[in-house]
C-alpha cells in the first residue's frame, strides 16, 4: 500500500506559477511517480512522470518548457513546478505511483499506475 497525499493547489492569474507536491508513505519502493490532470468533462490527461530511481523525465508537450518535476527521496515526495500557467491548465491534478510493475516513464496511461492521491485543484484566471 501507498499512500499519496498531494497540496500546492490554488488560484492564480495566468502567466503565474504554482507549486505543487506529493508526499508519498507506506511501501517505499515505487518505479516511477507522474502527475496527472482532469478538466471537468475531460479524461484524465498525463502531464509528466519522474523515474524514482534514475530521475529521468518525461512531459506532455502541452506542458514542456513551462513545468519541472523533481523528486526528494529523502522525503519520498515529489514536486512540480507549475510556470507560465494558462486558462486550459485548469483541472484537478492527480500525483500517481507504479509499484506493481515495472512502468516506464514515457508510458502516459493511466492504468500503468497502482495507487492516487486524492487530487488538489488548480485554478488559472484569464
């Protein structure tokens, strides 16, 4: 079992910069963590992943160059860096970990991650 316990959520006028984190407990082996959205209406959408013990990275290209995910295994939680926000980045973000398998971290579905948290909200005003 794990579990993840995301915050950072908030509003902000676009252009502006959230960080959020994922603080994770329990089992402590976890192949990969990512971060995931959900607009209202919206399937879930991959936003980027971290490989937790090599720390490679892979992102969405709607969000390359705008957000950085990076991770403290000292703290087993991981961190992303929102900049740049606009309006379309409005959802509830998910942080999710692949314990089971073996996922990698180009591999953007969903159902190759175990365990969610709970989400925490991001707003972005026009």
């Amino acid at each position: 079992q794990v579990q993840l316990v995301e915050s950072g959520g908030g509003l902000v006028q676009a252009g502006g910069s959230l960080r959020l984190s994922c603080a994770a407990s329990g089992r402590t082996f976890i192949y990969t963590m990512g971060w995931f959205r959900q607009a209202p209406g919206k399937e879930r959408e991959f936003v980027v992943a971290i490989g937790w013990s090599g720390g490679s990275t892979y992102y969405a290209d709607s969000v390359k160059g705008r957000f950085s995910i990076s991770r403290d295994s000292a703290k087993n939680t991981v961190y992303l860096q929102m900049n740049s926000l606009k309006p379309e980045d409005t959802a509830v973000y998910f942080c999710a970990a692949a314990v089971l398998r073996r996922t990698v971290v180009a591999d953007t579905s969903p159902f190759k991650y175990d365990y969610w948290g709970q989400g925490t909200q991001v707003n972005v005003s026009s």
